[in-house]
C-alpha cells in the first residue's frame, strides 16, 4: 500500500536540508519495494524542528523532526511509516504543545495542505469567503471587514476598512490592489510561510479586495531574496487562472480581477508604501510626500490598496466566518489573531499565531522556551529595526497596539528578537542610526543627515569624549529625527537608540571603549 509523505518545501526547511531528506526516503522506499507518494507542503511553523517529516497514518499524521538526511535509514527500520516509534518522534503535530496553545487563521492551512493544489485548498475551507463576497457585494464586504475591526499587519495598524472605502469611494477608470509582501523587518518570516505555504489564500484575499473597491488588476510586490515564495505564488496564480478564480467573470460571477508577482532588488525603504510604488513603477525607489494618499493617487496615479499579506490573508476568513467572530479575538482596539514570529536568540523559534493579549513573557519564555544560548534573557527587539528593544521588567507588555505605543515600543510585523545577556546594547543603539544611514531613501535631511551624525555621535560617547554633552546631542538628535522625518524610516529609528538608553544606561558609562561593529 502506497504511504503517503509530507515534508514542507518552505525555504526554511529546504535551508536545513528537506530536499535532501527527500531523495533519502525516496531512495530508501525504491530500495525496500515500499511505494510512497510524498507531497512537498508549507511549513508548519515549528522551525527548530525542520525538516519535519509526516507520515499519514490511520491515527492521523505523526510527524518526525528534525530529521537529516542520515537519519532516513533508521526512520524506515524501525518502522516510521506505520508511525512507529523513535528518537525523533513528535507525535501528532497538531498536539505539540507549540501548536495546540496557538489560534490558527491565517495559518490554518499552513503545512497541511500541498500550497499549489486548488482541490486541496477548496477541500480545507478554501474559496468560503469569495463566495460570500460575491453574495454581499462591495458594501457588504466592507462593512464585514469594518466590523471585524481589522488593522494593517504591515506595521502602522491601520484600519483596513477606512482604507478600502476611500478606494471605493473614488472615482477613476482603473484601480489597483498592491499587495505589499517585502517583509524587510528583521525576525519576520510569517508574509514568506504564507506565500510559500497558502498562496490561494492571499490571491482569495487580493481578488475580495479588488470586488470591494472596484479594481481589476493586482500585484504582489516582494524582494529578490523569496524565490520559492515567487515560485509558488506564480504556479498558484496559475493555476487559479485555469479554475476561473482569476480573470475575467471571476467563479462565473460579472466581476474580473487578476494579478502578477513583481520582485524588488530587496531595499528596506521600499517596504514603506510609497516607495514601493516608485519601485513597482520601475523607478528608485523613493519615499512619496503625502497628501495625495496612495488612496486617492497610488500606483501609476490611480487609487491604490495597499496592504500587507498578513492583512489581505485575515480577510478570507472575517468573510468566510463573519466579521463578528474575528472581532471576538483580541483585547481593546487590537482585534482577531496576529502571526507572531519568534526569532533571535531563542530555543524554540517559530511562527505563533494567537489572539492580541498574549504578553511578551510567555511568548519567549514560556512558548519560545527562553534563549538558545541558554543565557537569561537579556531584551528583545519587537517590531523590526525600527521597534524598541523591550527589557525583562516590562515583558508583561501584551501584545496590542495601543499597550506597545504606551511604552514607546511598537508590534510593527510581529516580528520578536530575543537577545541573551551577552548582547551590547551600544552596538544595538549604534547599528539602529548605522541601519537608518545605509537605507535610508534620501529625501529628508533628519533622516539622511541626521542618521550619519547620530553613529559619529554615539561612537564619541563611548569614546568618552564629553560624554554627558553628547548624550544630550544624542537625545536632541532623536527628538529632531522624530518630529522631521518624512516617514517612519527617520521617524522610527530613535525609538530602539532611545530604549537601549533608557533601559541599559549604564552601558553609556563613563569607560571609554571602542566598539566594533554588531554582527
Ligand atoms: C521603512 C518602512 C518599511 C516598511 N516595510 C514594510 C514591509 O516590508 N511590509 C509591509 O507590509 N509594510 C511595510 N511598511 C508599512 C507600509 O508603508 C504600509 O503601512 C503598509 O504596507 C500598509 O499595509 P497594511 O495597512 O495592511 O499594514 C514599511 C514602512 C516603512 C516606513
Ligand atoms: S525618513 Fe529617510 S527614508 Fe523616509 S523619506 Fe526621509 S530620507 Fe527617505
């Protein structure tokens, strides 16, 4: 009888070697006459333990990680096909602790389905949600996103509704969907698991958003660096095609929407979303003075959606199962679930995806198991390059917007950077303006001047020349930054230099050193 195989072709698990493990078992299943079909899936988040391998059994799936190469030999003696026990075995994947506490969504699908096949998406809930869009309308499509009381995923937390409406509302002949999948948040992974994992899912969400305001052409904008992501998003794109999900008369409806993957060279600005425009207009990209919005005049002029793959993921679900039940996930004006990526320095990295509320103390203590390097935890950076480091004492923090903004401290991505006690908060604080200065687009002086004298700075209070004076230029600096930025590549990059300050002063002491710079 013919086994059935998964093991995920996310660019994780292929990082640690799932291609290979694949040959393995396919070579040890031809050498012991045992046929096996393996079908390539997402990930299913748990990273320390890729390539994780799942063998469907009659109990369900049991699954094994992470296995090598090496290790397949000794899987099929001792019986892993028939879910046989072993050091590597986990059990059912689903029951790991790392799963069951999680709120799966977005990520439902994620590493259970094969990504490309249609029958499997429809088979798993797929498709639920266009059918509902098409029932309700425009009108109605927003007014479900509206009370679901989602809030961009991309970092802002602007309410995806208000956004749509003003698209809807404008007047143009042609309108676009631009799906902003650049993740160049440091610790960020969940925009790539879902494009590799689940692609019907963001082209179910783009193709709702273009009924909802009236547009007939998407993009999916996303860096030279995610090639199995683009892979999968085109084969998917592809195939939707075929089934008449995209094109014209889309599920046989009177509404045509279709959309194509372009790529970027991989620049952190060009996640900023008018920059990204400049970029998928083929120009530099370059941050754009606002007023007119992208709203009003986005790409190529037209009124534009932008919005992140988390945000444009959520909303299959809020129509499939109604805007009131996302919106009974989540505390205060957060609302629904957030896929939240751990990374750093922790024990059990991985993609997390739980109602807002959760605090910062369990998601790396108690879920990421603290440090990898077995050290106290020392702080974590939330939000990207641009988001404060959080020390121990405030790890209460729970994740919501307004509860971040509170401590100056953003959710931005989702994105968690654990560092242990070794970690140098100067280097850190340094490495913020030294980012700022390398990425910055150029148009405004805080930012392009102020981010280079901001590293000169710093490096002179640790040189311990006229330290408590330079201190103050530091703060003067920031507060200039802040307030005189153009977007929040300036605007944001005094909040990790300040919290570094704030919470470890005392690394600003009075010895002077040389630092080398941060890894
Ligand atoms: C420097 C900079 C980089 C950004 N990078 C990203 C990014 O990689 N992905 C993203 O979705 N939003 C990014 N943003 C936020 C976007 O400008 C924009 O707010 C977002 O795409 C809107 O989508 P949302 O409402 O769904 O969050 C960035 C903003 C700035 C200032
Ligand atoms: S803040 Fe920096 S990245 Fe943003 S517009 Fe100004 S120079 Fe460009």
């Amino acid at each position: 009888m013919t086994v059935r195989i998964y093991v995920p072709k996310d660019a994780c698990a292929i990082a640690c070697g799932a291609d290979e493990v694949v040959e393995a078992i396919q070579a040890a299943a031809l050498a012991r006459k045992q046929p096996v079909e393996i079908i390539r899936t997402g990930s299913r988040g748990m990273l320390w333990l890729e390539p994780l391998v799942e063998v469907a059994t009659p109990e369900g799936r049991i699954a094994y990680g992470p296995v090598e190469e090496g290790d397949v030999a000794g899987l099929f003696d001792t019986g892993f096909l028939a879910g046989g026990a072993h050091a590597l075995r986990i059990g059912r994947p689903e029951e790991h602790p790392f799963m069951a506490k999680q709120t799966r969504l977005t990520f439902a699908r994620c590493g259970i389905v094969d990504p490309t096949s249609y029958t499997d998406y429809v088979a798993h809930g797929g498709y639920k949600g266009l059918e509902r869009a098409l029932a309700l309308g425009p009108v109605g499509i927003i007014e479900e996103v509206k009370k679901s009381g989602l809030r961009g995923r991309g970092g802002a937390g602007f309410p995806t509704a208000i956004k749509w409406k003003t698209v809807a509302d404008a007047r143009d002949d042609r309108k676009y969907i631009v799906c902003n999948a650049d993740e160049g948040d440091s610790g960020t992974f969940a925009d790539r698991m879902i494009m590799e994992g689940d692609p019907f899912e963001l082209i179910e969400g783009m193709t709702i958003a273009g009924i909802a305001v009236g547009a007939t052409k998407g993009y999916v904008y996303t860096r030279s660096e995610y090639p199995h992501a683009i892979a999968a998003m085109e084969k998917a794109i592809e195939v939707a095609r075929q089934h008449g999900m995209l094109g014209i008369n889309i599920a046989g409806s009177t509404h045509s929407f279709d959309m194509e993957v372009r790529m970027g060279a991989g620049a952190y600005v060009c996640g900023e979303e008018t920059a990204l425009l400049d970029s998928l207009e083929g120009g530099r990209g370059t941050v754009r003075a606002k007023p007119p919005l992208p709203a009003h005049k986005g790409l190529f002029q037209k009124p534009t959606v932008i919005n992140n793959v988390l945000s444009l993921t959520a909303v299959p679900h809020i129509l499939a199962d109604g805007g009131e039940f996302y919106a009974n996930f989540g505390m205060g004006r957060s609302r629904g679930t957030m896929p939240i990526q751990i990374a750093g320095n922790v024990k059990h990295g991985g993609l997390f995806e739980t109602a807002f509320g959760i605090t910062l103390g369990e998601l790396i203590n108690d879920i990421g198991g603290g440090t990898a390097s077995g050290r106290p935890v020392k702080a974590a950076q939330v939000g990207g390059p641009l988001g404060a480091y959080v020390p121990t004492w405030q790890f209460d923090l729970p994740f919501d917007y307004e509860a971040f903004a509170a401590k100056d401290a953003l959710i931005g991505h989702g994105g968690i950077v654990v560092f242990d006690e070794s970690a140098d908060m100067v280097k850190m604080a340094r490495f913020a303006m030294e980012f700022c200065s390398v990425e910055s687009c150029g148009k405004c002086t805080p930012c392009r001047i102020g981010s280079t004298r901001g590293v000169e700075v710093i490096d002179r209070i640790v040189a311990g020349e006229r330290r408590e004076k330079n201190l103050e230029v530091l703060k003067d600096l920031c507060q200039t930054m802040k307030l005189g930025s153009l977007c929040a590549l300036g605007g944001f990059t005094p909040y990790p230099v300040l919290s570094a300050l704030t919470h470890f002063p005392e690394e600003f002491g009075d010895t002077p050193r040389r630092l080398e710079a941060a890894e």
